[in-house]
C-alpha cells in the first residue's frame, strides 16, 4: 500500500500523545505529506495532509465497472450517476462507486479471493462504495480485499481521493465533507475532509484516535 491514511491519522494521534501538539512532516516513497496531532478534552485528535489529489471518471459500461458490479451483485440500477464511477488518487488508487440507497450499501458483500485478484490486476488500493446521505454527508465502506481483508472500516486514504474527485467534478461540496464508514461492520468511525478549490491539490483528512489498552 502507498500510502495507509488511517495508518498517518493514528500516528498524528501517538505524536501528540508523546510529544505534544503539533505539525509533523513524513516523508513517503512517493509524496512528502504533514500531519498533525493534538489533544482536546482527553481525546486525540490527528489530521493528515494528503499527497496530490487527482481523478478521472469512468463509463458505467467500462469493463472494469462491469466486472466490479458483479463481483458485488450490483446493477447499473443500483447506481447513483449523479456521482459516476470513477478512478481517484491521493497517494494510491481507489474506485470509487455511488449507489442510490443506503440498504444496497449495508448488503455489501463479495468473494474475497476474487476481489483480491481483481483488485491487484486493477491496481486498486480498495473499492470505495459510496453513498450521499446529503451533499455533504456521506456513508462508505472500503472493500480491501487487496490487504487481505473484507472491509477497512477507516479509509483516510480513500476518504481523501473521494474528496477530490468530489472538488474534479465540481459537487457542491461547500469546501468540506463528512464521511461515516465502517458502521456495517460494528465499527463506525467518522472522518472529515477538507477541499480547496485548486484542481490536484492536497486534501486535508480529520478524526479522532483512541489508544488500545
């Protein structure tokens, strides 16, 4: 994996918690990014800034989609084209689809040797399944298979690339949005994203970090 947004989040939150508030830069194989760390109320809290966010939407006829659709036993029907699918970056690559009903989101599900396979062919980090509660509150699940798992249930990575592609395509965004993920699997996390108006610009990811005892 390029590059593990959640991976940077609770490493802004551990930073904190040893060294105080802060901005730390990182150095990654492939973009040098910041993030920060701080501590209100007894909570941790760390934001990331991304790599370069860049995108490019995708016809749902391509083969690719196709074969995602069925890997997932969804139909063109069950998608949201007021967002299309697209591929999207901000330090790795993320499919991004939309669907229209927060039912078809929670009945996600997929082979994961499949999705491996498919995935690294692709070179896909995960496949982000959206969909918009409001313009500017969404919830995702992140299928990553190509990490040996069903499900990440925090994706700052791919929280970030969606944002972008959200800026790419000039979405009412209003210059932030709110993601819920990972609800479906019993561990629901809320992640914030920041957008500046500047195509291929860096996003700005937020949430909050607890330390497992």
């Amino acid at each position: 994996v390029p590059f593990c947004g959640h991976a940077t989040i609770a490493l802004g939150a551990a930073l904190a918690h040893q060294s105080g508030a802060g901005t730390f830069p990182l150095v990654l194989n492939e973009a040098t990014i910041s993030v920060e760390g701080s501590v209100e109320d007894g909570h941790f809290l760390a934001a990331l800034q991304s790599p370069p966010a860049t995108s490019e939407a995708i016809a749902t006829t391509d083969e690719l989609i196709q074969l995602v659709l069925k890997l997932f036993s969804y139909t063109e029907d069950d998608l949201d084209t007021n967002i299309p699918p697209a591929l999207a970056n901000a330090g790795a690559n993320h499919l991004i689809i939309t669907l229209n009903s927060r039912e078809k989101l929670s009945t996600m599900h997929y082979d994961l040797e499949e999705g491996r396979h498919l995935m690294n062919i692709a070179g896909l980090v995960t496949i982000m399944f959206v969909y918009p509660e409001t313009e500017r509150r969404f919830h995702t699940r992140n299928a990553f298979a190509s990490g040996g798992v069903i499900e990440d249930p925090a994706t700052g990575a791919a929280t970030a690339a969606f944002a972008g592609y959200l800026r790419d395509i000039n979405w009412p965004h209003g210059g932030s949005i709110e993601i819920i993920q990972g609800e479906d699997m019993g561990a629901k996390s809320l992640i914030s994203a920041d957008i500046t108006p500047e195509l291929g610009s860096s996003i700005r990811v937020s949430g909050a970090a607890h330390f497992i005892q």
